[in-house]
C-alpha cells in the first residue's frame, strides 16, 4: 500500500517538474511575460518540496514497518521457543 503511494507520489512529482521545466522553457523564449506564470510556476515549486517531503515520510514509514516486521518475527521465533520450553517442564512433572 505504501509502495503504490510512493510510485503515485513519484508520478506526480515528475509531472510537476515536468511542467515546472516547460514553464521555464516559455519564460526564457518570452513566449509568456505575465505574472500568472511566475505565480504559477511558484505553485508548481512548492508542489514539488511537498512531494518531496511525502516520498521521505513514506520511505521512513516503510523502513519503521520493516523493522517491526523484523522485531515480531524474532518474538514470535522467542515465543515459540518459550513454548516449546514450557512444554518440555510440563513434560517432565
């Protein structure tokens, strides 16, 4: 679930740096002059840090999920052989 959110978060921040380039490309060729463009391409840039900042919570989310992954799979690997132990004095009573 959180990879699919990553890969939307990447398509998304390729689109804006996408626009973000032909934004610059007309300003530079005079092909728009108006600050609604400027505006606009001030919007596009702040999309971008926010994506950003969304694909690093992700990323981080995803390492703390494997690590929890990680750690309850040694516990019930721990619980398991505590079982097994219990068993065993049972066993011998």
């Amino acid at each position: 679930h959180k990879v699919e959110e990553l890969e939307e978060s990447n398509g998304a921040l390729r689109k804006s740096e996408q626009e973000i380039q032909e934004l610059r490309e007309k300003i530079s060729n005079g092909d728009c002059g108006s600050s609604n463009l400027i505006t606009e391409l001030e919007n596009l840039r702040k999309r971008v840090l926010e994506m950003e900042g969304k694909d690093e919570e992700i990323t981080k989310t995803e390492n703390q999920c494997k690590e929890l992954r990680k750690r309850l799979e040694e516990e019930n690997v721990k619980s398991k052989d505590l079982r097994l132990e219990v068993e065993k004095f049972k066993k011998r009573m």
